[in-house]
C-alpha cells in the first residue's frame, strides 16, 4: 500500500486483507500469553503456526501435544456477529452497520485440520486422541453455533480445558515423545507468500520505486557515501534500502538482478547496487552478466517444550 497512490484500485483489497492478517496475528498472540504465563506440570509440547503435509497441507494456530493427547487450537478474532453454520459450513460475520460477510468456519476447518493431523501421525506409527478447540480470542466477540461437539473458547479457559482431558497411562514412552517434538519440528515447512503484484492483479509500472524513509516516509531517499538521506526531512539511514530490496521481492518474486536493484532503489551505479545487494545476503544464481539474487521469504514459527 506504502508503494501505490491512494487511489489505485487494488488500495481497498489490501486494506481488508492487511486488517484481517493483523487481527489473526492479535488474535493468536491473546492465546500465546496464556501459554507463556501458564506452568503446565505434565510433559507437554506448544508449536505455535505449525504447517505439516498430510494427504494435504494443513496450518495449525496452536499445538499442544502430550505424551497422552495432542490439542488443535483454531483461533479467531473477527469483530461482528458471528454465526456458525452447518450446513453449507460458513462463519457469517455482521457489523452493527449491517455489512454481512462470509468467512470458512473454524469449525469445519479444525475437524479437517484434526483428520490430517491423526494421518500424519498414523504415518509416523504413531497413534494419540487428537482433541480441537475454537478459540475467540477476546471476550467481547459474540458468536452463536449449531449444536457442536467442538468447544468455543476464551483464551483464558484454555488452561482448564487442557487440564480435564484425561490422562491416564501414557500412550507414549519418554523416547517416542521427544522423538515425535524433534519430526513435528522438522516436518515444518514455512508458508512463502505469493507476489503480491501477481495476487492482486498489480501492474510493475503502477509501484512507485525508491527507498521509503524510515522517519517520515516519503518515498526516493538519495544515496550518498554514507548511506541514505532523505530530501524531505533530512533524516538519514545507513540500512533504509533494505526494507526496499525485501519490497522488492514481496512485490514481484523471482530473482532480482543488478539492473532490477537499480531501477528499485533508484541508483545509477552498478558498483554500489552490487555492493547493496551484497549487505543482503541473498542467494545468488548464475554467471556474472545474467547473475540473479534471491530472498527467502520465510514466516516467523515458536515452539516451546
């Protein structure tokens, strides 16, 4: 949104996406806080945004596993009304103006995250009850559901919820468990997003290139020996462009070459992109005159045991 004019069409699809990603996000870290303040006493494990490859792929909010069960955690933070519905599956969402909109329901989509997750332990000779819980994650949200098997949470009911479970003879020895924490930790593939220019159908020439200044934002910061200053404020920045050059990337995927950089950051010389480039680290592939470099674009992922 930083790199296109207020008035591009693509602005108010971003805009739903960007608040919907921050309130996942505020969402999951609700229930992250009550993990992190809670001392569970049996051996447990917590893997938080954990993608795992069954008969599909499949992302899970929240894992808690014990050598007795393992817990799906599916968490939502969506303003509104909510309203579950069986039958088609669907979460409804009503805001006090009226608007209704449809989202998949957690409910459905936990029960097919528990399947896959019970295949991949099946896979691994593995068996344990896979529980599942919907997590709201502030109080304040309202949502009414079909008559459901799958508990509707507040995050600080997570703790006594795991606690009633049962927990009688260990289906798993000491061995097998850490065993089962070490695949569940290497099986984790991190989600590597689309370009965003490909998603939302954004034409090259619509972003507006130059390195944003990091104290006003005003976009084509200068570059000069020491760094980037910028022309509207006068701040400067020994590190702005590279914010830009992951732009770059976020934007348009691929591999960016020495031209590419550039054009982006809006410098003349190939000496100083080469050198700009380099204080990435990126990966690089090919001979000098047609050497690309590319980023990965990994997703932060916390395990705690």
């Amino acid at each position: 949104m930083r790199r296109l004019l207020s008035h591009h069409a693509a602005i108010p699809a971003l805009r739903s996406k960007h608040a919907a990603v921050q309130a996942g996000f505020g969402g999951e870290q609700e229930l992250d806080k009550v993990f992190e303040g809670y001392a569970f006493t049996m051996k447990h494990g917590i893997f938080h945004d954990l993608s795992l490859a069954s008969s599909a792929y499949f992302q899970v909010d929240t894992l808690f596993i014990t050598p007795w069960y393992a817990v799906l955690f599916e968490v939502k933070n969506i303003a509104g009304e909510l309203t579950v519905t069986e039958n088609l599956p669907q979460l409804i969402r009503t805001l006090d103006s009226g608007q209704v909109s449809g989202f998949k329901s957690p409910i459905a989509q936990l029960e097919s995250n528990c399947e896959l997750f019970r295949d991949w332990l099946y896979s691994r000779n593995m068996s344990l009850p896979v529980y599942g819980a919907v997590v709201l994650a502030y109080a304040r949200q309202r949502i009414e559901v079909f008559d459901t098997k799958i508990p509707i949470l507040f995050p600080s009911a997570v703790p006594t919820f795991i606690r009633k479970l049962p927990t009688t003879s260990p289906l798993l020895d000491d061995k097998t468990f850490v065993d089962l924490l070490s695949q569940l930790s290497s099986s984790h593939r991190d989600f590597i997003p689309s370009p965003i220019c490909e998603t939302y159908s954004i034409r090259r020439s619509d972003i507006r290139t130059g390195v944003i200044c990091p104290g006003c934002g005003v976009i084509g910061m200068e570059k000069y020996n020491g760094g980037w200053r910028c022309l509207a404020c006068a701040k400067t920045s020994r590190d702005a462009h590279k914010r830009a050059i992951r732009d770059w990337f976020l934007l348009f995927g691929g591999g960016m070459s020495n031209k590419d950089c550039r054009e982006f950051l809006r410098v003349n010389r190939q000496q100083t992109a080469h050198r700009l480039i380099m204080s990435m680290q990126l990966k690089s592939e090919g001979t000098y005159r047609n050497r690309v470099y590319t980023m990965e674009l990994l997703s932060e992922r916390k395990k705690r045991t």
